[in-house]
C-alpha cells in the first residue's frame, strides 16, 4: 500500500496518529514505535548501589561499576537498561561516553518518597510522555521487566 500526502505535515500527523501500534515513516522509511519504557526493580537495585557508593558529585561507568560488583541480577540491567534512569531524570550523562552521575531527583525517589512515573513513553528516541500510576521506591522494587508492556500490547 502506497501513502499518498499533500504536505509534509499530512506525513507527520499520520506517524502520530500510527505510531502507538507502530508505522512506516512516510518520508524516510524508518519504523515508527511507541515504546513504553518501563521502571523494573533491577534498574532500582542497581541505582541504589550507585548511590551507596559515589556521592552526588562523583561520575561513574555504569558497565565498569557493575561488573566488579558481580551480582546476579546486575549485568543485563548495567548493559541494557539501568543507562534508561536517564528517561526519568535519575541519572545524567557525564564527561565521557558510558559516564554517569545520579542527580537530586534519584536522592529524593530513593531517600525522600518522591513518586516517578511507571513508564516513559518514547518515540524515535526522544520522550513523548509519562503513562501509568506513579511509583514510590515500595512500589518500584515490585516491577518485574515485561516485554509486552515495553511494546505497549495489553496481553
């Protein structure tokens, strides 16, 4: 099937309208996605171990970190999604490539109760949105990864 637009904003209001269940852009080819990024108790578990051991202003390597640590349940959540705290703004990139620092905000969702979303909907990349109930520290370390919520299908 071949899509025919009048204008480029024609293009962009249909991956809008398409992308939560996924399209074709119909400028450049690329897939469009909704994802829901979604907060898991091993992303939890693992800032909690970076805030036990640098300071707020200390940067760090999240793969180096956690391979010296040598915990089960770290090494796919150091290489596949603990960089993704970022979405919520818990972490922040620093200096080089694979350096972070923890900001105010992870101090005051580990140490205060402040509540964060459950999932941040991305598209291409970028932050679309919050979706789900907020989460207190209690509530996060209950999150188990599920791909079906990752790809926003309800089964």
């Amino acid at each position: 099937m071949v899509l025919t637009f009048n204008s480029l904003q024609e293009a962009i209001d249909y991956v809008r309208d398409n992308a939560e269940k996924g399209c074709l852009c119909p400028c450049c080819g690329k897939k469009q996605k909704v994802y829901y990024q979604h907060l898991t108790k091993e992303m939890v578990k693992g800032l909690m171990h970076l805030m036990d051991s640098y300071t707020i202003t200390e940067e760090f390597h999240l793969v180096k970190f956690f391979q010296k640590l040598n915990l089960d349940y770290i090494p796919s959540a150091a290489d596949a999604s603990i960089y993704k705290l970022t979405l919520w703004g818990l972490l922040e990139p620093s200096g080089d490539k694979g350096y972070y620092r923890y900001t105010q905000k992870a101090i005051d969702f580990i140490k205060n109760g402040t509540m964060i979303p459950k999932f941040i909907k991305t598209l291409d990349n970028r932050i679309i949105g919050e979706s789900g109930d907020l989460l207190t520290l209690k509530g996060a370390l209950k999150e188990d990864f599920d791909y079906g919520k990752l790809m926003g299908l309800n089964i």
